[in-house]
C-alpha cells in the first residue's frame, strides 16, 4: 500500500537506493488511505473497500502527505512486529548516523547496545498490543527519546508502529540560522547565537572567536536588542521553540545521489 511513499533504505553513510515495500507487510484501515497506485490495482481500503474514483481522489492528499513527512525535521518511521522498516523519512535517514543509538541493518531497525535491544523488543511487543510508550536509548551525547506509536487496526490486531525520533540537540543549526536572517542577524551575531543555543558560555565563545569579552558582550547586547529577548535564557528559549526547517535536506539527498521512488497519481 506504501509503495508510493518508498524511501531509499539502506545504512545512512551509505547512498541509499530506492527500495520497494510489500503491500502484504503492511496493514489496511487507515494506512490504506495513503494507497496511490493506479487504477489497474485493487481499490483502497479504509474500514472497508473504496470504490475505484474515490480510491483515486486519494492520490493527491497522498503526494501531499508524502511531501509533508519529508518537510517534518524529526526521523518519523514506520516499522512492523519484527522491526523491518516500512518507511522512513528524510529526517530519519539523517538521524540514523553511526553514532545514533538505534542502526539500520538492511530492512531491520537494530540497536546494537544489548539493552537497548532489549527496550527495542520490548515497545514494539507492548506496540502490538495498543501500548504508546516513550523510549530512551542510548547515552551521554548520544542520549536520545523515541515516541512508539501503534496504529492498530480497528479491529484491534497488530499493525504496523510509528517511531517518532527525538533531537540529539536544543537547536537545530538550520532553525538557528533561518531565525538569524528574520531578525536581521550579522554574520558574526549568527555565529554567537549558534554557540549560546549550544550551551557555550560568553567567555568560552571570545576565547574560540580570538575576540575580548566585551566585545562577545557587545554582540550579545545587539541580539538581544533585535529579537526582544531579556536574557540569554529567554533568547534560547525563542529559537528552541521555533518549527524546524529541512532545506539543507534536499541538498544532502542529492548530494549523496539519493533517489525517490515516483509518486504515482
């Protein structure tokens, strides 16, 4: 049923190439919605059989939703009973670097630390049964939360588990530097920002740009003055909580020659 939304799988430092997803793996109900194949294939099925027109009324909002995941900058997969990935996103290819806590083995989602194996097996076992539950894998700057999400069918049985990867850091270096342009940030104010998001302390920051402290200071002032912040705090605070953005994505995909499966109308 997703095959439209197929997303190259393979390790993440590695191209990817795209790979096709057996419609017999996944689960009908609501995931039938996002069913874009043609209309020589067999209709849709949401709680039941679509007709063939309404099936093809889906084809639209089913690119839109596939382009809507690739422009959502947290790692959202897809994963079945024995955690074969379904689907993964642009983000989650991203984030399965070789020092995430959780590792792609092929078509199987692994954790190569044993007892974050163990937590693994045990969420998508309690996933199975209807159970939401939040992860957490890994250590010290590898540290990360993962939301499981069971989409079960109606009737109850087992389907398919939606992870939900969180972020490794406060603030993305992307969300940093859009919120930089809109309040017209200097190159050199950008650059003090990033460090404060980063946990870096204005002394620590002069000393890395081979600057005085007052002059740090200075630039912190400005920023302040240009975004309304009261403090160094509440300045971190505006761009934590700004929605993510993906461009630099796009050009990491090409760049490593990924290539996406058509989405079929």
């Amino acid at each position: 049923m997703l095959e439209s939304f197929a997303t190259p799988l393979r390790h993440a430092a590695v191209p990817p190439a795209p790979v096709p997803l057996s419609s017999a793996r996944l689960p009908g109900g609501a995931l039938g919605a996002f069913n874009t194949r043609g209309p020589a294939h067999a209709p849709a099925s949401i709680g039941g059989a679509l007709l063939g027109a309404e099936r093809d009324a889906l084809a639209p909002l089913a690119r839109c939703m596939a382009h809507m995941l690739d422009e959502i900058d947290y790692g959202m997969l897809l994963v079945d009973s024995e955690a074969q990935v379904l689907y993964l996103n642009h983000a989650a290819r991203r984030e399965l670097d070789s020092d995430h806590p959780l590792q792609l083995a092929g078509q199987v989602l692994v954790a190569p630390n044993a007892g974050d194996a163990t937590v693994l097996q045990d969420a998508l076992a309690e996933a199975q049964r209807g159970k939401r539950r939040l992860m957490t894998l890994g250590s010290g700057e590898q540290f990360v939360g993962i939301s499981v999400v069971p989409l079960n069918e109606p009737d109850g049985r087992g389907g398919a588990t939606l992870l939900v990867l969180g972020k490794r850091s406060v603030c993305e270096q992307l969300s940093v530097q859009g919120y930089a342009r809109a309040v017209s940030l200097t190159p050199a104010e950008t650059r003090v920002l990033e460090l404060l998001c980063g946990g870096v302390q204005p002394t620590v920051i002069a000393a890395r740009q081979g600057v005085a402290v007052s002059t740090v200071r200075t630039q912190i002032g400005s920023i302040r003055a240009k975004t309304g912040a009261n403090s160094i705090r509440e300045l971190v605070r505006q761009v934590a909580v700004l929605p993510p953005l993906v461009g630099a994505l796009r050009s990491s995909a090409a760049a490593f020659g990924a290539v996406r499966m058509p989405l079929a109308s």
